[in-house]
C-alpha cells in the first residue's frame, strides 16, 4: 500500500531529481492546497492530478515511478506547463500526495468534550498567526552560469524572512518564490513592494533573478520601489560576509568631467563622482542602469553601502567610470579638444577646467563668406561663417560637430539676417532651389499647397524670401550651365561690391557674359527645283553669332528663361517675339504646315505664314514669297472685279464684295466657305463668279451639289440671272439609264443631290469639273459620312461651300467643310481638335479662339443681316411661355417622374446609353406639346399650344397678315391641321415625305396668296424655301440645334421682305423645352465665338446638362 510508503516523499528526497528553485516553489504550492484531483494508478505506477499556476491556469500534472516503497524512484514527471519537465508544479503534486498518504495512516483521534473543543480555540497552536516580516538583503552575488567568467561578483539585493536562530533568513523567500506568493503569510504591503521590484528586474534580466537582484542591471524604477519599501518598513540589511556592514540611500549621485593638465602640456580627463555633493573614489563605484545609467552604488571602507540615483547623466560619461585610467589628450589635439569637444561635454555634463590647461586664443568676425568653385560648367556654392582665430581664418559653417567654444550663434545670425537678400541673390539663381524654397515656405506656412513650377509668380518668390528662415537661404546651391553663368555674370560681382560679406571664387574656364539688346530674327530660304516646298532657314542673331531658331525653340519648350551659347554669352528668351515666334512655329508643327524645317512653297494657311515672316528681317530670295503671303492673307484682289455682263442683276455692296472674295480665291487657286446669314443672296453671288469665270476663259462645267428640295431653286435662278445653261440631275444612273456625261454634255452647271453623288460618285468623279459647289453645306458636316468622303474625293481645282450654319454643335463641323474646301488649312482632324477643338470648347485657352478666327478668315465670308442689310424689315422674336392645362400638367409630370429615374439611371455611360436617353428626353418634348403625341388615349385632352394658335391665326388672317407655323414633330402638324379644318381655315403643307412637285405646288399655293398658313416640319422646310410673302412665324417648340430655327424663320425673314417680321417661340412652361431653350442659347455662343467673333465659350453637352434638363 501507498500509505506504507508514501510519506517518506519529502523536499529533501526530492532534490535528486528536481533542482532547488523547483522544490522551493512547488513546497509553497502544496502548502496553499493548489493540488487537486489527485489519483494513483497501482498497476501502471502512475500519479495524476491537475495543479492551479500563478495566475488562472490549471495544468495537468503526471509523475510515473520506476521503483515502490521505502527505496522508490522516479522514471518520469510530466506536465502541461511551459516548463513541461520535472516542475514545480510536479513537486507540488508529489508532496500533496505524501501529505494525503500521511493523513490516511495517522490513527484516529479520540474525540474531546464539547465544551474542551470550544475552549481549545484559546490555546490551540493552529490560531492564525500575525504575517510575518520581510527585508531587503544587499551583498555580492556569485557570477550567473550564464555570465561571462570575467564578470567579478557584484552587489544584488535579495529578500529576507524572520529566523528561529537567525534575525533573519533568505530560505523559502527567494525572488522566484516571492513573485508567487500570495497575501496572508506576509505583510501585505512589503510583499506587494518586493513583487513589483521582481517583475520590473524579470523584464531587463533574462534568465530570471537565481542569484539575486543584480543591481547593475536594475531598472530605473528601483529608486521608487526603493522608497517604496521604506515607506512599507522593509529594512535594508548588510550582508558582513560580503564586507557589507550597513545599507542606506541618499538623496543625489552627481558626475562631473574633470580637465586637468598644463599649458603646452597633455590634457587629462577623467570623472569625479559626488554622492549628496561630496566626492567619492570612483574605484569603489558601481553604476545602477545596464545602457542608460539611473545610479551608482558606493562601498566605503567602513563596509556602509550608499545607494544613491542620478538627477541626470550622459550614458557615455558614465561609461567613463569602467576605466581604471584618466583619458589623456596629446598636446597636439587640445586645441582641438578646447574647440570641438569640450563644448559639447558642457551641454551634456558638468565639467571642471583647470585654469592653466588653456590659453584664450584671439577672437575677431564673424564676417559671413560664400566660396564659388566649379566642376567643369556646374557652380557649387557654399556659404559660412569666417572667424580670425589668432589671426587664421577659420571658417564655420551648419555641419554638425564644429562647435567651437568661442562661437557666437546670436550674432551670427543676426548677420544672416542682414545679408538675407545678398543669400537669396545665390539662392534664385538656382530654379531647383527655388523650388525648393517655395515648397519650404508653404511648408512652414502650414498651408498644404502644392504649386506648379509654371504657376509661382515672382510675388510669390519675394514673399517666400521673406518667410523662410536664413538658414533655409543658405543651404548649398549646385547650378546647372546658364545658371553657372548668370552667377557668375549677374550675381557675384554685385556680392563683391558689398563691404559685408566676403566672396571667394576659384578658377572659372569659362568667362561669362550677359546680352540685354534684343536679338534679331533671321528668315531666309530656298526652293529645290522640282520641289513643292521651301526650305525655311530661321536664325537669331545674337551678338555676332547665329543661332538656329530651332536650338532656341528647344530651350522655350523648356521653359527656359534664358538660352546659354558655347562661347559664353546667355540672352533672356522672354522677348515678345521669340514667344509668339514659338507660338507660330509650334502650330506650324501640330498642324502639318511645316516639316523638319521645310514649308509649303504654295502655304495654305497664309496668316500664320504672314505673322511669321513680320517678326524678322527677310532674306532676299524670300521677298517674293513675302509678298504672295501677304496677298493671300489680304483674301482681296488688288482691285475690285467687274460682276459678268451675263448676269441679269444688281448687285448689292456686300454681294459685290462677296464677289470680290469669291474671285480672289478662284483666281489663286483656293477653296473657301461662303457663310453669310440665310436670305443674302448666296446663290446669286455664286452664281455672278460662275459667270465671271466663263467670261474669262473657263471652259469646264460648275457642279452643285444641293438638297433636293432647293434643287429647282437653283436651276430656275441661274436661268433668271445667267446666260448659263443649268442642267438638273433627279435620278440615278441605274433609274435613269441615260449616261451622266450624256446627260450635261451642253451644260455650263450641273445640279445634283447630295443622294446622287453619293450613290453615282464614280460617274461623277469621271467627269472634268471647273468647280464644286456644295449648298447647305452643314450636310456633309459628318467627317464620316460617305456624303462627306465624296466630297473630298471629288478632283476639282475649286470647291466652295455655301452655308449660313457653317458650324451647328462643335468646331469639328467647321472642320469637315474646311477639309473639303481648303484642305492644306488643316489637314489632320486629330491634331485640330487638340490645337483648337479641346482648347476652346472646354474654354481652356482663351488665347486659341482668336488664332482660329484669323486662321480662317481668308477663306471663310460671313456677313450677317444686321451688318449688310440695313434696309431689311425690323424682326421681332418673343418667347412666350403656356401654362399647360391642369389635366395635361398632370399628365406630364407624371411621366416627368418616371423618365427621370430611367435616365438619370443610364447617366453613368453617357455615350452607351445616349439612343436610350434621348429616347426619353424626345417623349417628354412630344409630352410638352399635346398629351395625345404619346399616348392616343389623351388625344383628347387640351394643349394649350394649339389653342393659342387657333385663337391668333383668324385675327391675323382678317388683317391680311399670312404665317409660317414650324414644329420638329409632324403629328402635332397633324393635330393643327385638324384644328384648323374645323375652324375652316385653308392651310398649305410641308413635310419631308412630299414628292417635288407636292413640294412645289404647296409652296406655289402659298406665295400666290391661295393659302395664309403654312404647316411646315422644321427639318423639311428650314432651308431651300423663299417665303417673304410671310410676316408671321410660329415655331411650335424648341429645338436642340437654334441654327435650324434660325433657318426656317429666314425662310421669310431675308432679302425680298417688305414688311416686319414677328416670330413668336412657343415654349410650355416649367417643362423640358425650357431647358432646351437655354441649351440652344449655349451653341448660339458656340458660333458666335468662332463664326461671328463672339466671347468665350463651352459647348459640350454633359451629364450634367441632362440632369439640369430633368429638375
């Protein structure tokens, strides 16, 4: 049985297989009962249990026997702990089962009276005893195992228990056990103060406390754990086998460098250590702080310990204390020493000189020096401060380290101040440095800007000069070439006019000089034979020197503010011609009219050509050349020319200067774009060229390529103002079987469609045309349009296009009729729109709006009414705006609602969705006008437009007025037409389905008076109509393109009128049309800016427009 056998496990018997820390720990656990669950397995020899840790945890604990009874031994203890051998926690478990073997042994004891049991309590050696006492044990602790055997025995603290035969004992109460234990058999309060000096100790020393608190590596917190256990009444014990006789603590440990030695002599230096201000031998000092020292310990002779802590101290003076030695300084390097390290010693602890180790040297300046030297064209600047010492100049500068102690820091800076523009002179000769001083600026500022380089103006410079520090002025500057020389050009022979500062330059290779007049362009050139370009040779004479433009274009592009050459001299670039020479040259480029040097010998794009060549002194052999430019540029014959004696009218002064153009660009050779304002006479004018050039020996046929609903127009005019014979093409060649040159074999003007040429290009294109005339331009405006691509590819000398609306939505319209007409202007679409097009559409560049004007006005004519036909009625326009009926009110903003969340849902792929969008955006248009365009079942119900029309049309019939009534949207012609039969009231109409002769004999009706009302669809009827026998217009709702409006009211409103015009808009109120109306005011700017000189402008339909039409 266990019981026989098991008591005889006890802590001594334990120590062959567990070591002392293990068997004093785990004595403590099994005295405080954390042992539970306690099983013996007789068969296997195994004992079990779980045992509580330090904390919370509960570890599985298993010790197996190899050997029973009196002479038992252990094969093995395991547990569950981090330890997980031969533990503490294993030794608890083993001593708890001893302790339980033990007690079921014991006999029974005879039980005592009950009165005795109460009386027992009085006497009885288990009444709880007072906790015992703890102390504080210093002495000199044995090397670790795992200390260097070098290290000597070293002063440590350890804890100490109350003795039987001694006062005090250190058994049962080492530092591992003391960190364990819990309240109750020590005083609270000490127990607390020893356990957090252990922990805080544990932290610094890995491998634990086994030989105590070694005090050399205790961290600063032991002065107040110190103070602590005093306050607690933990006594401080000396340990006299170690020579320790008494412990205490004062208040301060002081160190102080001392310098001693003679004049011309080596200098010592070593380290005094006062204790409460008194010197002690540092032989007998230990310092307290492994790393950062907190203290020192001082062992007299008498064996009194002084434990005492620094105020503050430097950890590499402290260091100082290990050497048995003073450190000596040999005489050469005291000078030195005195200069550079003693100062810094005096930041960092206090120090004592002897008086005869120095002798004062003689101090005079500072004066403030900036040295110069070069690496080859590269300038490196560097300034400092210069003292005479003992009449040597040496100088300082903000490197870290050279701290002599005679320098004067106050006054330097207050000469740094004084000198601070002279620092900013060098500072801004270097771009980088400036730069960096604006970034600096903004910095200290605290604004968190970030400029562009381009966009700091010199205000800017100025304030940033004035906001930073001297020392950020004066930092190192390096400087690339042209920097180089305006420094040393500019900048140091002003520094060394000043009596404050010293400049001192090495030797420069190069000698530098500055040229402030203006340098002179020079443009020469020749022309290959056989060549269809001139090579253009542009150099800028620069004191004596040629320098090609194009080396000096590379240094603006840049942004160079100065151009260096090889022989020295530099020139500032911001003169106002070489600006807006790089301006020209870099369209040039962008826009094909100049290649790698060489220019068109026959240029298109005259104006550029001509500001060019005004900027410079032109060579001889390009003086012709000149003068072609600037007649090309005029866009005007030298005198004006004679209208044909076969054209059978008047023509007006305008329609004479139209003629004027339009013969200037057929006799040289160029194409054009005639854009007056609708109802001019366009067709006349040309008409009166074509004539002028039969006149003059022109043989081939004119070919015009028209709408077909102005196709008759044509013909019957040039029959009743020319002698031409006209011949008109209304079918194809697969219809009309007869052969196109069959057809116009006695034709002096051939008119087609745009339909037909595009369909029969070949036949066309076979033929010789004298010219290409394209009316209503605006339809080949699509760049992409076959239309489009048949006109351009169509081989005639001359192509003019006629258009009031040159332009409707965006400059690349403009861009496709310029390409057909003048196609050298601006022969890539991709480059104009990036020169032109984004830059003035997104309003980017105000300055490229007016350079596009001037680019284009030699080959575009336009004169609007108000400026050529004063005799013209006044025309009146009014928008009025109708209130919509209640029902029909609610109508729409029923489906205002829906089609806002579909479209402002598809708004995130603008163009994907854009069928869809304007889909919804046309519903709610038809919506504005009467309920029934979108829904036949509110056919019924009133629209407020139709009323207000109806209500008009009568009075003004009664009063002899006749009127031209516009809608995009033929089914709303369709309810007016029903309104008006009911109201009997004959009307003529127009729509794009009618055949030429119901064209016709709608219009017929009309202008003989048969008809007072015209029903016209705004896209049939806006060009090709002359109907000034109307002083009337409605236009029913608003369109996305004003220019198509703008057309159909000319219909009346033009050459012929006699009477005023009256147009009244009609928009319906608080709906979607007055959101086009203010959209159609933005595209009016769009072509007043480029078309009629206009201001500013963006044109792009966004998102945002769509969201602003829906709110």
């Amino acid at each position: 049985m266990t019981t026989e056998w098991a008591h005889t496990i006890t802590p001594d018997a334990l120590k062959g297989d567990f070591d002392t820390g293990a068997i004093q720990r785990g004595s403590v656990y099994a005295r405080q009962h954390r042992v539970a669950a306690v099983q013996w397995d007789d068969d296997k020899r195994r004992l079990t249990g779980r045992c509580q840790g330090t904390g919370v945890a509960t570890y599985s604990v298993r010790v197996a026997f190899s050997h029973l009874g009196p002479g038992w031994k252990l094969a093995d203890a395991g547990c569950t702990c981090p330890v997980g051998y031969f533990c503490k926690h294993a030794v608890a478990l083993l001593l708890t089962f001893a302790d339980e073997a033990a007690t079921a042994a014991a006999p029974p004891v005879e039980r005592s009276p009950q009165w005795e049991r109460m009386l027992q309590v009085l006497y009885s050696e288990n009444h709880p005893k007072p906790p015992e006492k703890l102390a504080l044990q210093a002495f000199l602790s044995s090397p670790s195992l795992f200390a260097s055997r070098a290290r000597r025995a070293q002063l440590a603290l350890r804890p100490m228990r109350p003795g039987t035969r001694s006062a005090w004992i250190k058994s049962g109460v080492d530092w591992p056990a003391i960190v364990d234990l819990k309240p109750g058999t020590f005083a609270a309060q000490q127990l607390s103060v020893l356990q957090s000096m252990a922990r805080d100790s544990m932290r610094t020393t890995p491998y634990g406390l086994p030989h105590g608190l070694i005090l050399a590596d205790a961290p600063a917190t032991i002065w107040q754990q110190l103070d602590a256990a005093a306050a607690a009444g933990i006594p401080l014990l000396g340990d006299p086998a170690s020579g320790i006789n008494t412990v205490q603590v004062a208040k301060r440990a002081g160190l102080t460098v001392s310098v001693s030695g003679e004049v011309g002599a080596d200098a010592h230096v070593s380290v005094e250590v006062t204790i409460d201000g008194n010197v002690v031998p540092t032989s007998e000092v230990t310092i307290l702080g492994k790393g950062d020292p907190h203290g020192i310990g001082y062992l007299d002779a008498d064996g009194v310990l002084t434990l005492a802590p620094f105020d503050s101290v430097d950890a590499p003076a402290a260091a100082l204390l290990h050497g048995d030695q003073p450190i000596v300084i040999p005489a050469a390097d005291v000078s030195r020493f005195a200069d550079v390290v003693l100062p810094r010693l005096r930041e960092s602890v206090p120090i004592r000189v002897d008086d005869s180790v120095f002798v004062a040297p003689t101090i005079s300046g500072p004066t403030p020096v900036v040295t110069v030297r070069f690496t080859g064209d590269i300038a490196h600047t560097h300034w400092a401060m210069r003292y005479l010492v003992n009449s040597t100049p040496r100088d300082l500068d903000d490197a870290i380290g050279t701290q002599p102690s005679w320098r004067d820091r106050v006054v330097e800076e207050q000469i740094w101040e004084s000198i601070r523009e002279a620092l900013a002179a060098v500072a801004l000769t270097s771009g980088a440095a400036g730069r960096r001083l604006i970034a600096a600026f903004d910095a200290q500022q605290g604004s968190g800007r970030v400029r562009q380089a381009h966009r700091v103006e010199p205000a800017d410079y100025e304030e940033a000069v004035n906001g930073v520090t001297t020392h950020f002025l004066r930092h190192d500057v390096h400087l690339n070439p042209l920097e180089t020389a305006r420094l040393c050009a500019e900048v140091l022979p002003a520094l060394a006019r000043r009596d404050d500062l010293i400049v001192e330059v090495a030797e420069v290779a190069q000698r530098y000089r500055q040229i402030t007049e203006r340098a002179r362009v020079h443009i020469a050139g020749s022309q290959p034979a056989g060549s269809d370009w001139l090579d253009l040779d542009i150099t800028m004479d620069v004191d004596g020197e040629q320098v090609p433009i194009a080396e000096v274009l590379a240094e603006l592009s840049t942004g160079a503010t100065h151009m260096l050459l090889p022989s020295g001299v530099y020139f500032p670039l911001d003169s106002p011609e070489l600006v807006k020479l790089r301006q020209l040259m870099d369209e040039a480029e962008v826009l094909g009219e100049a290649e790698s040097g060489r220019v068109p010998a026959v240029p298109t794009n005259v104006t550029l050509w001509e500001e060019l060549l005004e900027l410079g002194v032109v060579d001889e052999q390009l003086q012709a050349w000149q003068e072609r430019i600037a007649t090309l540029s005029a866009a005007r014959p030298p005198e004006p020319v004679q209208p044909p004696a076969m054209l059978h009218a008047t023509l007006r002064d305008y329609q004479l200067d139209g003629l004027n153009w339009l013969s200037f660009l057929w006799d040289n050779g160029f194409g054009g774009v005639l854009a007056d304002d609708m109802g001019l006479g366009k067709t006349l004018q040309t008409l009166a060229l074509f004539g002028r050039a039969r006149e003059n020996g022109e043989t081939g046929r004119f070919l015009v390529v028209a709408p077909t609903s102005v196709v008759n127009n044509w013909a019957s005019e040039c029959h009743r103002f020319t002698d031409l014979r006209a011949v008109t093409i209304t079918a194809t060649q697969a219809r009309g079987r007869t052969p196109l040159a069959e057809i116009i074999a006695d034709a002096d003007v051939v008119i087609t469609t745009y339909a037909l040429l595009r369909i029969d290009f070949p036949a066309y294109d076979e033929q010789q045309w004298a010219a290409l005339v394209l009316d209503e331009a605006q339809f080949v405006k699509n760049r992409n349009s076959k239309a489009h691509l048949c006109a351009r590819r169509l081989t005639t000398p001359f192509k003019l296009a006629i258009t009031g609306t040159p332009m409707e939505n965006n400059l690349m319209e403009l861009w496709s009729l310029l390409s057909i007409t003048v196609p050298g202007l601006f022969p890539d679409p991709k480059a104009f729109a990036d020169y032109f097009r984004k830059p003035i559409e997104k309003g980017e560049d105000p300055e490229r709006l007016p350079v596009l004007r001037k680019r284009i006005k030699p080959v575009m004519l336009r004169r609007t009414k108000d400026q050529v036909a004063r005799d013209l009625p006044a025309k009146q326009e009014q928008i009025l705006h109708v209130e919509l009926s209640a029902k029909h009110r609610k109508i729409y903003d029923t489906r205002l609602v829906r089609e806002r969340e579909i479209v402002l849902g598809l708004l995130g792929d603008l163009e994907k969705n854009r069928f869809q969008i304007f889909r919804s955006l046309t519903m709610l248009r038809q919506l504005s006008l009467h309920a029934g365009l979108v829904d036949p079942a509110d056919a019924e119900v009133a629209s407020a437009k139709v009323d207000f029309i109806r209500e008009q049309l009568p009075e003004l019939i009664a009063e002899g007025h006749s009127a031209l009534i516009f809608s995009s949207f033929t089914g709303f012609l369709d309810v007016l037409r029903r309104g008006l039969d009911g109201d009997g009231i004959t009307y003529s109409y127009l729509d794009g389905s009618l055949s030429s002769r119901e064209r016709a004999e709608a219009v017929s009706a009309f202008t003989e008076g048969t008809t007072k009302v015209f029903l016209i669809s705004l896209k049939a009827g806006g060009f090709g109509l002359n109907l000034t026998e109307a002083d009337y217009c409605f236009v029913c709702d608003p369109w996305w393109n004003p220019a198509a409006e703008a057309q159909a009211v000319d219909r009346t409103h033009r050459i012929g009128q006699t009477r005023p015009v009256t147009v009244y808009r009609l928009v319906s109120a608080d709906t979607i049309e007055a959101k086009v109306v203010a959209l159609q005011n933005r595209k009016r700017e769009l072509f007043s800016a480029v078309v009629d000189d206009g201001n500013m402008f963006s044109s792009t339909v966004s998102a945002d427009d769509i969201r602003h039409m829906l709110d």
